[in-house]
C-alpha cells in the first residue's frame, strides 16, 4: 500500500518524497547555523508565523526565537555539535544531539522536533539535558525502594 497525504494546498503528495525533502530542509538550515553561525540563513528556512515551543508554556515567535539565537551564538560559538539522529516522518523531523559548550560548560543532550510546512518550518520544539543529569532525572520511574 503506497502512502499519501492531502498537502496544504489539496494535492496529494508521496509521504516518502516529502519526509525526505522535509528532512533536507532541516538539515541545510541547521547547517548555516552550525557551521558559520549564519543566523539569518536559519531565517530564510522559517515560516513568518514560525512558533518554538519550550517545555512549559515558554513559547516565542520568529522575531524572538531569532533574536534569542543571535544572542547565544557569542558565548556559544566554540559550542561543538555532534547530530547522532535526524529521522523524519511526513511533516515532521526529528534530531538528537549531543551538544559541549565551551571551556568547562556542561555537555548536553537535545532534541529537536520541527514540523514542516509548505517547504519552511513552521514549528519547532526543544528539549535540552545536561548529560551530567541523566541519572537523576530518570528517578520518576523508578519504583519506590520500601
């Protein structure tokens, strides 16, 4: 059975063509970024009504999302990532990475879900864990000890 999908504009797509092309898109903005620290190259792959989403209720648009980056570009550009997983399903992508901040900065974990549409990304969430944490933050599914 060949999967399809309704795009936004009412045609029918291949779920397979457009997971890859949706993967590519993702990949060539995050690669500005990582590579030059080109921030408005990431902008020209972002939807104007793009939202990035925090756990929690932090959220913040474009404009703010932009902004934030530019701002942690500075402290963060020695900033080393490793992308171990970028793996795609129709509209959305997903990347795990492992992250070192600079001088003695925590190593972090990350993932990444943007959500595609009409060829930019329209959404983005994130969540963020310093490596070093792991252990203790794995403690809510472990059964009690009586």
């Amino acid at each position: 059975m060949k999967s399809e999908f309704i795009d936004s504009r009412g045609g029918h797509a291949n779920t397979a063509s457009m997971t890859t092309a949706n993967k590519s898109i993702v990949q060539r903005a995050l690669a500005g970024l990582i590579e030059t620290g080109d921030v408005d190259a990431l902008a020209r792959f972002l939807s104007d009504d793009f939202v990035h989403h925090r756990p929690g209720s932090t959220t913040s648009t474009k404009v703010e999302w932009l902004a934030a980056v530019r701002d942690a570009l500075v402290p963060l550009a020695d900033m080393q990532v490793e992308i171990h997983q970028v793996l795609a399903d129709g509209d959305h992508v997903v990347m795990y990475s492992r992250r070192r901040l600079p001088g003695a900065g925590p190593e972090i974990a990350v993932v990444d879900i943007w959500r595609i549409d009409d060829g930019l990304i329209a959404e983005a969430w994130e969540i963020i864990e310093p490596v070093a944490q792991v252990a203790a933050n794995r403690t809510w599914w472990t059964p009690a000890q009586h």
